[in-house]
C-alpha cells in the first residue's frame, strides 16, 4: 500500500470515529422532559350538555381535542381522558386511554350520561364534573396532565342504568345506631325514599361504628348491602349486595362511620351503587304545620293564607302543588306570618341555583343564628308540586 492510500485510509477512520462520538454526544443530550399544563391545548367542544335518551347511542354529545406533545425524545406517548367529581381530587377517576396518535375522542349521549350518574349526578338535574387529559411515557413513566376543565352536564334517567333493583325499603342496622344489631329496628332508622332510585335518613352515629343497610325491621336480609370493601372512606363508599343469592356470596364489609359521634344524613344510590355519610346540623323534628312563602309563591314574601299551606301526608312528610316564578326564592315556614322561628331553608354556604329541583333542609332560627340560604325556583315558570321530609331532611320539586 503506497502512502497516498495510507493517508486516504486514516483520514476515513478518524471521519468514522468522529461521525459515532458526534452521534453518541447528542443520544446523551437528548433528555425527556414533561410538557407542562398549557402545552396539551386541551379543549372541549361543549361547556354546557344536556344529555338526551332520544338517540343517545349515535348522538355525539362532546368531543374533547387536543394537540400532539414533544417530551423532547422520539417515544410513543400514551393519553388517557380522566373524569372526577366537582369536589373530587382525581385521586380515584373515570378513566379512558386513548389509541395511539389520536388527538382527539368523543363520547355519545348514553356513555356520557352513565359517567356523569357514576360521578353522583343526579338525573334531570344540572351539575359538574371535571376533566383532564393525562400523558405519559412507556412504562406509565413521567405522566403530565392538562388543566383541568369544568363541564355542566344534566344527565337523564333511564330504567336500565339501576346498578343493583331498587329495593321497596331500607333500614340502618349495626353497632353505630340505637338499635345496635337487636331487633324489631326501630321507625327512626327506616330510611326514606327521596325518588326513584335513592333512600336518605338523617341518623345519630357512633363514632367508629359500623352499619348495614338491610330490607326488613324484623331480621337480617338476604341480601343486605354493604361496603364493597373494606378500604371504603369513612364519608361514603360503594356498596353492593351481599347475601346467599349474591355474586359472591355473602361479600362486602360493615360500614364503618366518621371517628366523631354525630347527627349524619346517610344516602344510598341504587342507580351508582354508592352511599354518602355526611355530617348534619341536627335531626329535625316536623311541625304541626308548614307554608311556602318568598317572591317564587303567588304571594311573594306576604303573610301566606291556606292555598300556601302544606298538606300532611304522615308524620313526617308535607307535600304542596303551587305556581312559581322561574328564578325567584322561597323558605318554608311554621305559621301563617312573614317569618317564622324555625323556618327551614338550604345548608349554609349552598349554591342554590344548584338545588331547584331537590335539596337539604336545615332548621334557621334563633337558636343557630338564623344561618341558612334560600331556595331557588326551576328555570321554567308553572306548576310544581313540592314534596318536604323531615326524617330525611330533604324537599324535591317536580313539575
């Protein structure tokens, strides 16, 4: 070999090694980094649904797009749509992954709508929930998520969507209740029925305690219902059926109760299979008599006269059909006079656009500083019958 090519063959050999530094040198400087919030341009095309059984299945009610992210590597990023509650933490939420490469997806009314009851909407009824978009790597390695948005969604109700049947009663039995697993179970643990699909009961608690929801006031049920599992909060849960005829049998676990003795509303919810226990002011005792009275009634805030009286249907339960002006505010009171001491009216602190349709009720008086917020009539102006409980602490109104 002759000196020329010597140095063409070195020359080549010292252009190879530099060429394999140089790409190496840049392999380690390409280092994956999160996309932050505003990077996903995640967005919706709706804000404010209401979700209709009419074609519920081929009707597109929201699609949710967003732009493709660089985590600053070539790798496939996967994305899953994550759904929560209004007050939830995204601790526990719907999810769906999307396929790979899609920046987009959408959800029909009936898959929405099943969502939106999972999440504890109530049908008929406007809420929110929230929704994010979540990203990450292979191996579930480095997740980033979107900002969050905030959806009002009205979802309806259909006879299908009952994730366990509606049972014809449902009582509290177990060591956090008065009874205290001895039987017959007393009437003030018998839950109330507040519409198709929910039982409620305002109930002293024991602090730590347990309970089961069970069907007789006479002995065990087969099936009773209790908490899907052990690890359910101690402010509400899933709850499934659990008795001999029961896949599995005999499954779930005692309820347990928040740590502090107290005056709860416990809720069971047969269309989502989930149970609340929150803490209440006090257990309510009915009046003798109630009226309606604000700028909603015929009357506005007038001394109300016998068409703004209640009918008392048993010992607990009031029940009127009267015409009120769409958004406009009422309270119900216990004597024919502009006010009364108690009167009862929403929870401190509630939206009550929120509630035109069902609510809580809590006494307002002298004795706990006149606190409470007025309700709020439907949208729509006409005739509505309004049901009022004091054993549950609830009122609806319907059309």
């Amino acid at each position: 070999m002759n000196t020329k090519n010597i140095y063409y063959w070195m020359s080549a050999l010292i252009l190879s090694v530099t060429c394999l530094y140089s790409c190496s040198d840049k392999e380690t400087l390409s280092v994956a980094t999160s996309p932050t919030e505003d990077a996903f341009a995640f967005k919706a095309s709706a804000s404010d649904i209401t979700l209709s059984e009419t074609n519920a299945s081929t009707h597109q009610a929201i699609t949710l797009q967003w732009d493709s992210l660089a985590y600053g590597i070539s790798t496939p990023v996967t994305f899953t749509i994550q759904m929560d509650s209004l007050n939830g933490d995204f601790s526990k939420p719907i999810e769906d992954e999307v396929a790979t490469n899609k920046f987009a997806t959408s959800y029909t009314d009936s898959v929405l709508n099943l969502k939106a009851l999972k999440l504890k909407l109530t049908p008929n009824v406007a809420g929110k929930i929230k929704v994010r978009l979540k990203s990450n790597l292979a191996f579930s390695q480095m997740p980033a998520y979107s900002k969050v948005l905030t959806i009002n969604v009205t979802p309806y109700y259909a006879g299908t969507i009952f994730k366990y049947p509606m049972p014809s009663a449902l009582y509290l039995q177990g060591g956090a209740v008065a009874s205290n697993w001895s039987y017959p179970i007393p009437d003030n643990q018998k839950m109330v029925q507040i519409d198709d699909h929910r039982f409620a009961l305002l109930v002293s608690l024991t602090g730590g305690g347990s309970f089961d929801f069970i069907t007789s006031a006479s002995a065990w049920s087969d099936p009773a219902y209790k908490a899907a599992t052990s690890s359910e909060p101690s402010a509400g849960g899933n709850f499934l059926p659990s008795g001999s005829t029961s896949t599995p049998q005999w499954a779930g676990s005692d309820i347990i109760t928040p740590a502090t003795s107290g005056v709860y509303k416990v809720v069971a919810d047969f269309i989502t299979g989930t149970y609340t226990v929150t803490a209440a002011p006090s257990l309510l005792t009915a009046p003798t008599d109630l009226y309606i009275v604000g700028d909603a009634t015929p009357m506005a805030w007038a001394a109300p006269d016998a068409t703004q009286k209640f009918s008392k249907i048993d010992a607990n339960t009031f029940k009127i059909s009267i015409h009120l002006t769409a958004g406009k505010s009422y309270a119900f009171i216990t004597a024919a006079s502009t006010w009364s001491d108690p009167a009862y009216m929403l929870p401190i602190g509630s939206s009550a656009s929120s509630y035109t349709s069902s609510g809580d009720i809590i006494e307002s008086g002298a004795a706990n500083s006149w606190g409470g917020v007025n309700m709020q009539s439907p949208a729509t102006s006409g005739n509505y019958t309004i049901t009022v409980n004091f054993k549950s602490g609830t009122y609806s109104v319907t059309q």
